[in-house]
C-alpha cells in the first residue's frame, strides 16, 4: 500500500522558495503554538506538533530538502512517487528538532515520524526497517539516535570572505584534545552552522556529526550587512579637489584602484559591484563593496604651504578666511 504524500512546505505555511531563515522562523512560530506542554492531553496538538517537526527535519536540512524537491517534481510529472527502498542499507537519517529525551517524554519512545517520512528518509527513532508488509515499515523497539556535538567558532571577515582551512581543538569526554581539519566555506555570517560530518561524540549507535555555530568576529576596517560590505577610503584632500586615484582594500587583502571624480566631498560612497560577500553555498554570487571617501587634511603648513591656501582661499572669493589665517599666523 503506497503512503500518503505529505506537503512539508503546506504544513509549514511557507513556499517553495522559502529561504532556511523564514522556515525557521515558521517552525519556532507553529513549535510554541502546538507543543505538548502548552497543550497537555491535546492529542489533535500532539500529531501537529509531530507533522511540523517532521516537515522542519526535512526542509531544514539542504540535502533532504533537495531530494524531497527532486521526488516532489517526480511525483508531478509520473504522478506517483519513485520507489524508494531503505531495507539493505539505504539511507538513514537523524531527528534532531527535539532532543533525545524530549522524544522520549513527549511521545514514550514511539516514533514521531510518519510512515511517509520513514519511507523515503528513514529513521533512528524507533522506525528502524525490520521488513515490509505490503510497502509499510514494521516499527521495533525504540534505537538511541547518534549523539551530536554543537561548539562555537570564531570566523573573520576575511575568511568568510574567501572560504579557508581551519585547524581546531576539540576536547574529549577523557579530557584529551583532539585537532580537526575544517573547511569554512565562503559566505557564512552570524549564526551560520558548519556541519562535519563523524566528528560527533561516540555512541552505542555509532559517531554523530559535529556542528560549528559560527561567530563573526569584529573587524576594524569592514562592516557587514548580509553579502553587502561597507569601508572607509582615505583620499587626501587634492585628490578629492582635483580627481585622481585611491586604494581600496579587500577583505582578502587584495587591493584595487577607486577613481575619485573632481570635487569629491566627504563621505561620498563609491559601488564596488561584484567587490562584497559571497552567498553562502553560492560563492560565485557576491553582494557589493561601498567604499566611502573620508578626505584627510593636511596637519602642518610651512610658510609657503600657507601662502598658498592664502591665495587659493582669495581666487575662489574666500577673502574673510584667508585674512583671518594670516592674522592669526
């Protein structure tokens, strides 16, 4: 017997195009509505708060996202779902929108998932495959999941800015350490988790996954706004009088020629198009670099220096300020 289909993007009231962002944001929203201990002996509560953990387990996560997308465009162009088959080594995958205990309370070790999800993505809780009847999974005793790990790092900008290898120390449950080669991929902002897939804490069910929580740390010379970055741009005050050139910095340490028009003032912004933050998991798309003009002065004339400004200030009609600098000198 087939399962039933189940819309995740319907459940959560987003679309297709819904970025990871907003279907967080769905799922906390309908997670506080529907969760048990806001609705004790509500059982109607109780399945919705399982079908939302269920659609945010699949659509929260980009590569079980992308297969149910690609068996979703299946289904409506054959009209029935391709015949995925777990028994044998097939594709298993973690619940992790509650933790192990909070499954356990919630739901007394039964599986949370429907037969529609063990079908196509399988399941550590409980819906482990024992055989089939007629296309349905048999449900066993209840399996601990993998355990994993969630730690904090510090990225730059400049490593966001470009993806870089990272060295890091982990320790462990012996209090040793250990050191992981990690890959921080281009474009990751606040908040962004980085997944390594094994290097979680060892279980009766095997390793789980390690996940990074990254934090941007601050940077002195760029400020951030998504893939957009912002800097200031010394130009000294002829170049900004007459027209010329200016270094712009990169994150990456690169540097580039900004043309300053004539008569630039303070605090113009220059576009750098195609110059800013790449978007994560597309690092060939990057947002835009503004660079903003601060005009440096000069600090200390000389005598003929001085001279000059004086008669500079006369030719553009400025008489009141250039007496007022030569009878103050």
């Amino acid at each position: 017997m087939a399962v039933d289909y189940k819309d995740y993007y319907k459940v959560l009231g987003v679309d297709k195009q819904a970025s990871q962002k907003d279907i967080q944001k769905a799922f906390r929203k309908l997670a506080r509505k529907y969760h048990p201990d806001v609705n004790p002996g509500d059982k109607s509560a109780e399945e919705k708060f399982k079908e939302i953990n269920e659609a945010n387990e699949v659509l929260s996560d980009p590569e079980k996202r992308k297969r149910y997308d690609e068996m979703d465009q299946y289904r409506q162009q054959y009209g029935s779902w391709p015949g995925y088959e777990q028994a044998g080594g097939g594709r298993r995958a973690q619940y992790r929108t509650v933790n192990e205990a909070d499954l356990n309370d919630l739901f007394g070790g039964a599986s949370p998932f429907s037969d529609f999800f063990e079908t196509y993505f399988g399941s550590g809780y409980g819906g482990a495959t024992q055989g089939r009847t007629a296309g349905r999974t048999h449900r066993g005793a209840y399996s601990p999941p993998k355990q994993d790990v969630e730690a904090s790092i510090d990225v730059t900008v400049a490593e966001s800015y470009q993806g870089v290898s990272r060295v890091v120390e982990l320790s462990t449950p012996g209090g040793g350490m250990r050191r992981l080669e990690i890959k921080i991929p281009p474009g990751v902002d606040e908040g962004s988790r980085i997944r390594i897939a094994g290097q979680g804490q060892q279980s009766s069910a095997g390793r789980g996954d390690l996940y990074l929580r990254v934090h941007m740390a601050p940077d002195t010379r760029f400020t951030r706004e998504g893939t957009t970055l912002r800097t200031r741009v010394d130009v000294p005050l002829t170049t900004a009088m007459l027209g010329g050139e200016a270094q712009v910095s990169l994150p990456n340490g690169r540097r580039l020629l900004l043309r300053i028009p004539e008569g630039t003032e303070e605090g113009t912004a220059f576009r750098l198009q195609g110059k800013g933050m790449p978007t994560l998991g597309h690092p060939e798309r990057r947002g835009d670099l503004f660079a903003e003009a601060h005009l440096k002065l000069p600090k200390h004339l000389d005598p003929e220096q001085h001279r000059l400004f004086e008669a500079f200030a006369h030719s553009i009609g400025n008489v009141d300020q250039a007496a007022g600098v030569k009878g103050g000198s």
